[in-house]
C-alpha cells in the first residue's frame, strides 16, 4: 500500500462519495469559505465504487472544477463556479491511493455520503453480519486485504494511521441514516471486533468521533441538458455540472477530535444535538418525498412537481405530516426545536419546484431501506399513543401497490433498492394476502411487524390507494 499521494500542506477533508449531492451540498459550503477568503483547508474527494468513471474522469479534466446550477421556488436560475475540489483521486482496485489519502496526517476529517443500506444495519441498528457483502469484507480484512464496505475502507485507512503515528481524524457522515455518527461507530466497531481487529478497535476508541449530521438539499440526477444549460448560460462546456434547489441546510454536532473548517461562517449550524432536525426532516422530508414518488408514479407522472401540484397528492403528503408526524414530534411538554407546520409547508413548496425536475424514479428508489427509517417510527410511536395511523398508513399503502407493478414488471422505470431481497419482495406480491405479508417484515417495522393495528390501517389505506389509481386513469 505505497500509493503516491500529491502532497498538501493544509489541514484536509477526504470527502468519501463524489455524487450529485456531495457536490451541490458540502462542496459548496467549502466554496462559501473559499470566496470569503478563508482557504486554511483543502477538500479532496474519491468514490470507493467504479461506477461514477466518467464523472470522476470530467472532474479530472477540469481540475476537479465544475459548475453548481441552483433553482429557487420561484425560478430564478443561478449559475456558479465550484472550485473547492483540491484533488478528485482516481478510482481504481484496491483503492490504495485513497487509503494512503486518508492515512496522511493532513487528513483531519474524513467525510463519506452512504445511503442508509450502505451502513449494513439490521432494523434494530445492529451491524448485519448476515449480509454476503459484509461477510466477504470481514474475511478479506482478516487476511489482511482491503474490504470493499465503507467499513472496510475505513479501517484499511485507520489501520494505516495507526501505524504512521498519524494522529485522530474525525469521521463525518452526510447523509440521511438517523444518528448516523452514532450508527457509523456502532458499526464500525462491531465490524473490528469481527474482522479480529482488536487493536485497532482500542485506538480507534481514543482517536475517532462520529459526530451525528443532518443534511438537506434536494438534488437530482443531473439531466442529459443540463451540460448544454450550462454552456448555453455561462460558456463553459461542464462535462460534470450538477443541479439542485437553492434551498440548502447542514447542522452538525459540534464534536470533531482533529479540527474543522469554519463552517460556522457560511451557514452550517453547529449544535450539540442534531436530532430535533434529522428527526423533522427524515419524518416530514423524506418520508413525504417518497409518498409524492411513489403517488406520482401511480398516477403515470414522472416528475415530483407534477405529484406535488395534483391536489389529492399533495394533501396525502399534508396530511401525513399534519395528523400523524407532528402530534409524535411535538407531545405534550416536549416542544419541537423547528416551528413543524412552517417547515411542513416549506418541504412542500419545494417539492412543487418545476425547475428541479426531480424524478419520481430517483426518489421513489430504495424504498425497503426508507420504510424502516422514515416511515416505521411513526408508525409505532402512533401505536404507542393508541392514536389513528390512517394518514401515516398510506405510505406503505402506495409503496405496496407500487411494489406489485414491480413484480409484475408494469413500472415505468427501472427500480433500484439496496436493501430489497427481490425474493422476499417478490414473495410479499405474490402473497394471499399482501398487506399482512408486508406488514409481517420485521427488517421493516421491528417491533410493530404484524400488529393488528398497523395490519388494519394499511388493508383500509391500501382501498383507498386503488381508488386514487382507478380516478387517476380516467
């Protein structure tokens, strides 16, 4: 592992994951810095999977340089340069240059975008030592190999510092898991003591933190023109533009162990805890953002600002949030930190956003990973309180139904889910009784699976789901 690292002097963030959201999200934050003079440190980004070559390769070309298109509500159009890129690593096997990266005592913090299926929890956040990926990483590393997981990775990386004397770095998750600082440490410590790493798992208890994060900006595949936007807008012919709201938030916790950019100073929100928000906007946000997908696709819409603007699905989403979300976010005595009905009707302007052009089939992926996460909460906390779970139901309800045109291959698009077993999912279609068989997946509601009231309001929402199908075709 002699990989040939350029050398930087400054203190480094190794950005781990260089999609469409790292770039229109964190990345610009960076650049804030940057134009308000502030360059005391270096933003470097790798991907540990093949499958962004020709981005990385335009991003290489351009000097790790590229253009940030941001949309307001309204629809006025800004176009901006984003140079905070310092170096952009090259994908290859083995990943040696980007763990000798993370190894570099410049490195302070490593940042890394991993869906919720990436972690490799089970529903009761516990490392998944059943999944195949997993396995095969815990092997590699106790044969001393580099793993493929981003706990492989980050131990490879880890490992390495140890042995350079390279000091503690900051491991900061930027994407939608709940707790996910909490979770990355749980997981990657469970992983250590599996892969036989014992040692490292005893420095990395005194020379990591985790802190949690909440991160929002809604941000869609990169359309094929908007490369011909750009250059029509500015000049510049962007072979690695992204796209995105103007709309941008990112709170963090304040608790890095080897420094930190001021990012204070451009609008990131340093707090003690973040779970006032991640628990609003996992709830209100993304819960109703799939409910829009999933209704939309239904529907025969592809974009989510047609779904946002069609008055039955737009007040399915309201009504989620209204009569189910916020009575669990704000009992009695326990005041939200966020004013929950300004914010619920914020997420849903933005949704209506026509300039986005979000599509449904990017929203509506991975629905078996966003279930557990943004749905399943709701669901047993209403349990809990005895209350209706009419409006909440309805999530699951469509997912469903949109799960059947799945099995019988009638989607429009292709659908992409990390976490679904295409058995098992196929199987709960296939069902006597579907409601019950999807209401039955532990992985899905972990306490709550099977419960009659949860089996109930899904069968009574599930009616009404094909109903809003059947006037939607006329």
């Amino acid at each position: 592992m002699n990989a040939i690292v350029p050398h930087l002097s400054r203190p480094t963030v190794l950005h781990l994951g260089l999609g469409s959201f790292h770039r229109a999200h964190q990345a610009a934050y960076q650049q804030r810095l940057i134009d308000a003079g502030d360059t005391q440190w270096e933003l470097v980004g790798a991907n540990l999977r093949s499958d962004m070559a020709q981005t990385l390769e335009a991003l290489a070309r351009q000097g790790g340089a590229y253009t940030l298109e941001t949309i307001a509500p309204g629809g006025s159009v800004r176009y901006q340069r984003i140079e905070a890129l310092r170096e952009v690593i090259p994908h290859a096997p083995g990943l040696a240059a980007v763990i000798a990266r993370g190894a570099s005592p410049c490195t302070r913090v490593i940042s890394l975008t991993v869906t919720e299926a990436g972690y490799y929890l089970d529903s009761s956040g516990v490392l998944d030592t059943g999944s195949p990926e997993l396995a095969a990483d815990i092997g590699r590393m106790r044969q001393g190999q580099v793993g493929e997981t981003i706990y492989g990775v980050l131990c490879a990386i880890l490992q390495l510092r140890r042995c350079a004397h390279a000091g503690p770095v900051t491991l900061l998750s930027c994407d939608n898991l709940r707790h996910n600082g909490d979770r990355l440490l749980a997981g990657l410590l469970a992983f250590m003591q599996l892969a036989q790493l014992q040692e490292l798992a005893e420095w990395a208890g005194h020379n990591i933190s985790c802190p949690n994060a909440m991160v929002d900006r809604i941000t869609p595949r990169p359309p094929p023109e908007l490369r011909e936007r750009v250059q029509a807008a500015t000049g510049w012919d962007d072979a690695a533009a992204v796209t995105a709201e103007s709309f941008s938030q990112w709170v963090i916790e304040d608790r890095f162990v080897a420094g930190r950019p001021s990012w204070e100073r451009v609008g990131v929100e340093m707090v003690s805890s973040v779970a006032p928000y991640e628990e609003a906007k996992i709830r209100i946000l993304n819960a109703s953002h799939s409910c829009i997908a999933w209704a939309g696709t239904l529907a025969g819409l592809r974009f989510i600002h047609e779904g946002s603007a069609v008055p039955v699905i737009r007040q399915m989403a309201w009504d989620y949030v209204t009569q189910d979300v916020i009575p669990c976010l704000a009992t009695p005595g326990k005041a939200s930190a966020l004013d929950l009905p300004a914010y619920r009707d914020t997420v849903l302007e933005r949704f209506g956003n026509p300039a986005i052009r979000d599509t449904n089939q990017r929203v509506a992926a991975d629905g078996f990973a966003k279930i557990p996460g943004f749905i399943a909460p709701t669901v047993r906390e209403r349990i809990a309180q005895g209350a209706s779970m009419d409006a909440v139901a309805m999530l699951p309800a469509l997912f469903l139904v949109f799960l059947q045109r799945w099995h019988h291959d009638t989607l429009p698009y292709a659908y992409q889910d990390q976490a679904m077993d295409p058995a098992v999912a196929h199987a709960i279609c296939a069902a006597a009784d579907p409601v019950a068989a999807l209401c039955a997946e532990v992985p899905l509601w972990g306490e709550a699976a099977g419960h009659p009231h949860l089996v109930e309001a899904v069968r009574r929402a599930t009616d009404r789901v094909h109903a809003f199908v059947q006037q939607a075709a006329r």
